[in-house]
C-alpha cells in the first residue's frame, strides 16, 4: 500500500484539498488489514505501543495521558526515521496524528503565502519530513517538538519563494542564526523548568499547548494564546481548570526567571 503524499492536484471544491484528502485516505486505512495487521505486530513488540493492537485503537491514544502520547508519537516517529519496511506505514499514522497541527501551521503562513493549496501541501510535507527526521534523543514533547520543526521548515520554504524575494529580504524576515525564536525559546524555558521540577511535564505540555499554538500572522509571545476550549476538549478538562492550571504554573516559572536566565546567558 503506497502512503507517500501525492503530487497535489487542482481540486475542483475546498473540501478536496490536501487535508481533505488525508482525511479521506485516513478513513480507508483506519479499516485496511495490512496496515492493521503491522500495528498489530508494533503492539506485540513495542512497549510504547502496548494495548495498541490497530489504527483506531491509535487514533483514540491521542487524547490520552501525555506520557502516553509522547511515547506513541516518538515511537511512530522513529520508526519512521528508520527506514525499515514499515517506515510509510509509522510517517503516515504520525502524520494524521499530528494533521490539526500542520492546518495551523498553513494558517500562520497566509500572511506571506495567499496560494492556499499550495500552502497547504507545504504544511503537510514539512509535518511529515519533521516526523521522518525526529532526532532519536527526543522522547519528552514530542508533538511540540515536531511542530516547531513543522513549522521552521515550512517558513523557510515558504520565504525562499513568495513573491519572488530578493535575497536581501528574504535575510531580513529570517531570524538570526544566534537567536533563538519564540517557539524554540519556549521550548527550552520548559525543559529547563522541568529538568529542575519547577513545574511538572504535564503542566510543561499544557503551556506548550495554550501558548506554543500557531495562530494567524501573529507571533508567538506569552499573549498568544491557543483557543480554550479546544484545548479543554483535547485534554478532557473544563476550560476553567485548564486556565487554573496554566496560571499556577506560569507564576512558578516567574519566580523561577531568574534562574533561567543565568543559565540562558552562559
């Protein structure tokens, strides 16, 4: 069974771009028996896969513990990566997985590219080559980590061909090589304050969450928030809880500024 991303094609309506139609594809294998079958055989031997014995079981895992997620996530990831004959079969599952992601992370970009096709299949190429390229020392904030690296590579592709920039330019959108972006800073602030349990790593994952999200041409800062009660649906808590939650850690990580910041300086 071929799960490369095909070349894409004009659609003739909206509901049959390229996310429209992974949606597609993803119906058919959620039931086809060759893939199910090397899940089954992931689940018997991988720990992280455990329970795990077919695509819809997959599919449900995500909303579960992030200890969960991280070690499903890494796992396809990896397995990806590893060019063995069951590397399409992992990308494309991890892709699916990680498909809201990718639509934002086209959103972000319609600033600098209208062309929403063909933003749309940057988005979803850059996703999977992230998920392909997953360094094998990544195992905590695995989905965070893969869309930062989403979306580094879709800006890149993208600034490397809208509008047709002079190179000049295109050197003035790009961020320095010595500084660090918002996502990537963000990135390191919280595996630091887990690192020396400032916070835990499921409060680590929720900040990454309601303030690592893309949104539309806008960048990313401690104001950019993701939306509640998406965020409230995805975890299984109210949106009240998931605020309470976040304000108690982000008030921890200000008394702990300090600290970091010694160490972001060395």
């Amino acid at each position: 069974m071929d799960t490369t991303i095909s070349p894409l094609r004009r659609p003739s309506t909206r509901s049959d771009n390229v996310f429209g139609r992974l949606n597609l594809e993803w119906a058919r294998l959620r039931h086809d028996v060759g893939v199910n079958a090397v899940v089954a055989g992931w689940s018997r031997a991988d720990p992280a896969m455990a329970g795990l014995s077919s695509v819809v079981l997959i599919e449900e895992a995500k909303s579960g513990p992030v200890e969960r997620v991280d070690a499903l996530l890494g796992s396809l990831a990896h397995r990806a990566g590893s060019g063995g004959a069951d590397a399409a079969v992992a990308a494309r599952i991890a892709l699916q997985l990680m498909l809201p992601k990718a639509v934002r992370i086209s959103r972000a970009h319609a600033w600098l590219l209208q062309d929403t096709d063909e933003r749309d299949q940057l988005a979803a190429c850059s996703m999977y080559t992230a998920i392909r390229s997953l360094p094998e020392r990544i195992t905590h904030h695995v989905p965070p980590y893969l869309a930062w690296g989403a979306h580094r590579a879709m800006r890149k592709e993208v600034l490397a061909q809208v509008r047709e920039l002079a190179s000049d330019e295109v050197d003035a959108f790009a961020a320095p090589a010595v500084e660090r972006n918002a996502s990537e800073e963000l990135a390191h602030l919280l595996a630091w304050a887990v690192a020396r349990s400032v916070i835990s790593r499921q409060d680590a994952d929720l900040l990454a969450v309601r303030y690592g999200n893309e949104a539309h041409g806008r960048r990313h800062s401690w104001k950019n928030i993701g939306d509640l009660q998406e965020i409230a649906r995805e975890t299984g808590m109210s949106p009240a809880a998931v605020k309470q939650r976040c304000s108690r850690a982000t008030r921890r990580l200000a008394k702990a500024a300090a600290a970091y910041l010694e160490t972001a300086d060395r």
